[in-house]
C-alpha cells in the first residue's frame, strides 16, 4: 500500500517543480488580494551569505544574553517543562518502533497484519512527535532561533520573485525590510521554509519510481544528459533528494529475478524498507560465513596438492613426463617433479664443489 497516490497531473508538476528549483504559490497578503509569486531554492552563494547572516546574528544574540539551545533545554529541565521521563518515553516508544518494524519485515506477505502493523507504526511515530514538539517550542527564544531566522528572512529576500520576469520582488534588502505588508512578508517567509526543507520523502519515493520520471531517468543513464541541466554541486535539496532514491529504486529494479521483492513491496514505503533491511542482513550473514569458511579452510599450496600448472617458462618443463590419464599424469608429473628436484640439488652442489677446488687452488 503506497504512502501517497498521486495523479499523472501532479506528477507532472512536481516534476516541473524540482527541474525549475521553484514553485509558484499563491499569497494573500493583509490587504487580502492574492499575489501569483515564484518562490525558488536558494544560490550557492546566497546560502553561503545566509549562513554568514546565521553566524552574525547568533554571535550578537549571544552576547546580549540569549542562551543557546543547550542552555535553554537544560533551564526546561530545570522547569520541569521536559523530564528525563519524557526522553524515557522517547526511548521506549523508539524501542516500539523498532519491534513493529521487525514485524514488518516477517509478514509482508500477509496484507491483514501488514496494514495494522503499519498503522501502529505511523501512530507510534507521532506519539514521539508529540512529545519531541513540546521540547521544541520550549527552545523557540534561543540564540540559535533567533540565529535561524535571521538566515532564512534573508533567503526569503533573495527567493520571492516575479512569476513572470523572475526578477526579485525586492530589488534590494532594504526594500524587503521596510516592507509594510507584514502579513505579506510573513507568508512568503514560511513558504521559503517549507520550500528549503523540501518535498516530503515519500512523495519523492513515489515520484522516483513512477514511470512518468523513470523514463527520464533512465535516458539521463544512458545518455549522459545533464538530469537537471545543472552541476550537481548546484542541485537544491529535491533534486539531490529525487536523484538518490531514483538510484535507490534502480538498484532495485537491477537485482536478480529471484531477489528482487515483488511490485506490491517496492511500492510501499515501509515494507520496501523492512525488505531491505532483512536482505542486507542476510546477504552480510553470508559474506561473514564466507570469510569464515576461508579462514579455516585448507592452507596447502598448489604444489602440496599436486595441482600446478607448468609453463614453457618454468626450468622444471621439459623434466616432466605428461600421461593421457589423470591418475597416471598424477602420479608421474608428482614423480618427475621429484626427480627434477633431485636433480636441481645434485646440479647445485656439482658447482659448489667446482668453486670450492677453484678457491682451494688460487
């Protein structure tokens, strides 16, 4: 069971979404009119400038007194507005996850137990949400907040353009800073926050794998095309996302008939993963035995098993007798072998005798 089911028409314009890195949204600002604007990832360069604007600001917030993330998590301690209980709840609900998780991967045939085993993960996992949220608004007026909303007011500057000419809705900062729409600003402040934190993964997993993509995808494989007519230093956070779970699911498509899950388990998210999971274990379980079945195993040579291929560059060729016959081969290759041997050793000390009457006589 898909995590999410989208329509040709919504492929398609998530698809034009991540090769654009943008979007086009509607705004509706304090006057209440609704503006068309196109909201796109930013530059490297101006994520370079945010995070000098990050850096800036949280230095300065520091020093007026704001306290860090680590600070105001332990003043909530402090507070009893997050226990150590909470964060043993995290744990075991984590622990949970895990266990429902391992389920999974042992009944991925069995469509009744999958969907409940599926719905207590996704129940699950916003129960340590829930309790992860409470945390986070606690940490709300910390230097590092403060820090991250200075970065992305900027990135909202450099990100709202005109839909049509994309050229900047603020020509300059000072024109966004002393914008009087505030509920205007505001808005196209949080759909640059949403934008830079992407499409949801399982969104891209499906697009990843939908034919619609594939066939783009696969021709940029074997052509050598650009993906997204960029350098992949310069990919924003959907492409470099779209671009790793294609791979992921080509992986996959590549595997052989008899390891490859069925159609039903590629296309669901969770029980894709349990799959995984388990063949990645196994396929480990077998290289480890492997390993262990080298190590013990025979360390004789070649030699010492009698099997050895002699070519016309090795001396011993012409001193071995050859046998239509396995065993008879056998026995006389192991025969001449020795006898060669024999003879290397009686040749080696006819020459040391020489050199030593020769040293006895000068």
């Amino acid at each position: 069971m898909p995590s999410v089911d989208l329509s040709y028409n919504e492929v398609e314009s998530y698809i034009s979404q991540i090769n654009l890195a943008g979007k086009i949204v509607e705004i509706v600002g304090g006057d209440g009119k609704t503006k068309p604007l196109f909201i796109s990832h930013p530059s490297l360069k101006d994520k370079m400038y945010s995070e000098f604007e990050y850096k800036k600001v949280y230095d300065r917030a520091v020093s007026e007194g704001f306290l860090t993330v680590k600070e105001t998590e332990e003043l909530l301690r402090e507070k009893g507005l997050y226990t150590d209980e909470d964060d043993k709840e995290i744990a075991k609900l984590r622990d949970k996850l895990d266990g429902q998780k391992k389920l999974l991967q042992m009944i991925t045939r069995v469509p009744s137990r999958k969907k409940k085993t599926i719905d207590n993960i996704d129940k699950i996992e916003k129960q340590i949400e829930a309790i992860l949220i409470k945390k986070e608004i606690g940490l709300e007026h910390s230097a590092d907040k403060k820090a991250s909303e200075a970065k992305y007011l900027y990135l909202t500057y450099k990100g709202v353009k005109h839909p049509n000419t994309l050229e900047f809705y603020w020509p300059t900062l000072e024109d966004f800073e002393s914008e009087k729409d505030v509920v205007l600003r505001r808005e196209c402040f949080v759909e640059v926050i949403k934008l830079n934190l992407g499409i949801s993964v399982d969104i891209i997993r499906f697009l990843a794998r939908n034919n619609v993509w594939r066939v783009r995808y696969v021709t940029s494989l074997k052509t050598g095309a650009s993906l997204f007519g960029r350098p992949v230093s310069e990919y924003s956070v959907d492409q470099l996302s779209l671009d790793y779970w294609s791979n992921f699911y080509q992986s996959i498509y590549d595997m052989m008939p008899e390891d490859r899950p069925e159609d039903s388990v590629i296309n669901d998210d969770i029980a894709l993963d349990a799959y995984m999971e388990s063949y990645m274990k196994e396929k480990s379980r077998e290289a480890s035995a492997a390993r262990e079945n080298k190590k013990s195993g025979d360390s004789k040579s070649a030699w010492d098993h009698g099997d050895v291929i002699v070519t016309k560059a090795n001396e011993a060729f012409e001193e071995i007798e050859y046998s239509d016959t396995f065993e008879s081969a056998h026995n006389k290759k192991d025969n001449s072998l020795k006898e060669y041997d024999k003879k290397s050793r009686d040749k080696r000390s006819s020459i040391r005798n020489v050199r030593r009457r020769l040293k006895e006589n000068l």
